[in-house]
C-alpha cells in the first residue's frame, strides 16, 4: 500500500480515499481515540480516591479535616471547571520544576521568577529537552490526570457524602450494638449499602466526564478533537490529500463515538446497580 499511495495526485476513487484514511496523521487520529479511554480508565480510580477522601473529610470527628474537606468540595464547586484544567497543570509544572530547580542546582542562587519568566536551571527542566517526544507527552498526560482527578473528585466527594448520609441509622445502630467496631460497621454495613445510593450520581459524573474529554486539548493533548479539527479543514493543492471543508464528516464521527460512548456506559451502570441493589428492593 505504501509504493500504491506515493503519489496521491495519480489516484483516484476508493484508492484516493483508502490512501488517504491511512496516512501517518490519520494513525494518530486513530491512536488518539485510545487516548480519550485511556484517560478515562486511569482518571477513574483517582477521582474515586479523591472523591471518597473528600467524602470521609467532611463526615471526620477532627474540625480542621472536617473544614479542610469542606474547603476542597467548595472550592472546586465554586470555580470554572476550566480555570482548574489549565491553573493545575501549570502550577504542578511549575512546582515540579521549583523543587528539582532546588535539589538539583543548589549552587545557582536568585529567584527563578524573572518578571514574567519562569527561570531553572536546564537540569530541572520536567522532562528534560533531551527526553523523547513519548516522554513529552506521558509527562502532559499525567498531569492532564491529576486535573480531572482534582476536578470531578470534588463533585464525587459531593456524591458520595449524600450516599453515605442516605444509609438507614437504624442498620448502623444495630451494628454498634452487637458489637461491631467503627471499622466494621464501615466495610460491612455502610460502603456496601452506600454504593445504591451513590450509583445514580456516580453516574451522571462519568457522562460529564466523558464530555469534558475534549478538555484535552486546552491542555496541549492531540486528542480527538484536535485531530478532527486539523484533518477536517479545507486543503489546497498545496497538500497530497487536497480536499474542501470535511469537518462536519469528522466531527459527526466524534458524535456518534461520544453516543456509543454513553450507550454502553449505561447499561454498565444499570448492571452495577443492578448488583449493588441485591437484597434492597426498597432502594431498587
């Protein structure tokens, strides 16, 4: 196919078009579609770590946690999602770079603010100019995480403290007196039951979740959305795969990717509660 596609200008028809759906940018349109579940997949865990912490901070025996989880949930609630997606990634940069810039070059002394620049020493550049361009973009990935995990933890921590207020008394009070310890009653009788009432959130959560994937691209991820963008425009005679304005074709395809998307994530979730709800029927 390589020595057929060489030389776009002399196809035509069904080649023209499987010449051009296989060119090196269209492999990394492909690619980036694994990029949106990949990020999916890893962000879960981290925002369900950030939202049970936030949950049991606010519900904890000590004031300042309890101030300290009302901080976190309040504060995210209260600002743009936006103004988080790119104040986080800039700030653990910077961070990042600060602490390295400290260990690293001990010997070079003076502030690493200069006026508007942001000043370190080579060696504390993260990654290093020398790494590889996957290095670059695990490093951009990774903090692309820890935005959304920040992000959505918040509103899960949210989710999760109703989910925990909605379990019966009467069931932990029964516990309490048989003799569970607060450990147990916390394994055995609450986290079980709380998932029922948490699901429904949960839920809409992962639906704004996966709508807030194309975030990526404020963050200087080649994602979906970029690549839609990039390949969709018009091209003049001056490219190999000269064409008019497909964005429509390339952004209906992102459409109907988000709807399956969404489809199958909601019949994940109806089996989930289906089976957190076993022996509940009044919360089914």
């Amino acid at each position: 196919m390589i020595g057929d596609c060489s030389d776009p200008a002399a196809l035509e028809g069904a080649a023209w078009m499987l010449c051009y759906l296989t060119t090196p940018k269209h492999m990394n349109f492909y690619w980036s579609f694994l990029t949106v579940l990949g990020l999916l997949a890893v962000t879960v865990p981290f925002i369900m770590a950030f939202g049970l912490a936030g949950a049991f901070a606010k519900r904890a025996r000590l004031a300042p946690v309890r101030w300290l989880g009302a901080l976190y949930t309040t504060m995210v609630r209260g600002v743009p999602d936006i103004v988080f997606f790119l104040f986080v990634p800039i700030a653990l940069d910077q961070g990042i770079e600060y602490l390295r810039h400290r260990v690293l070059c001990p010997d070079m002394v003076g502030p690493v603010w200069v006026g508007n620049d942001f000043v370190v020493c080579p060696a504390a550049k993260a990654p290093l100019s020398t790494a590889s361009a996957f290095v670059h973009d695990l490093y951009g990935f990774a903090l692309a995480v820890v935005a959304y995990a920040i992000v959505f933890g918040a509103f899960a921590a949210n989710v999760i403290d109703g989910a925990l207020r909605a379990v019966p008394k009467g069931q932990v009070e029964a516990a309490e007196a048989v003799g569970m310890s607060p450990g147990q009653i916390r394994r055995r009788i609450v986290l079980p039951q709380m998932w029922v009432y948490a699901l429904p959130g949960l839920s809409n959560l992962w639906m704004i979740l996966v709508k807030a994937t194309p975030l990526l691209f404020l963050l200087g991820i080649e994602d979906i959305v970029y690549w839609a963008r990039e390949l969709g425009g018009m091209k003049t005679q001056a490219f190999d795969y000269p064409h008019p304005d497909w964005r429509l074709w390339y952004f209906g395809a992102l459409m109907i990717f988000y709807l399956l998307l969404t489809w199958v994530s909601q019949i994940g979730f109806e089996r989930l509660t289906a089976r957190a709800s076993r022996g509940m029927a009044g919360a089914r």
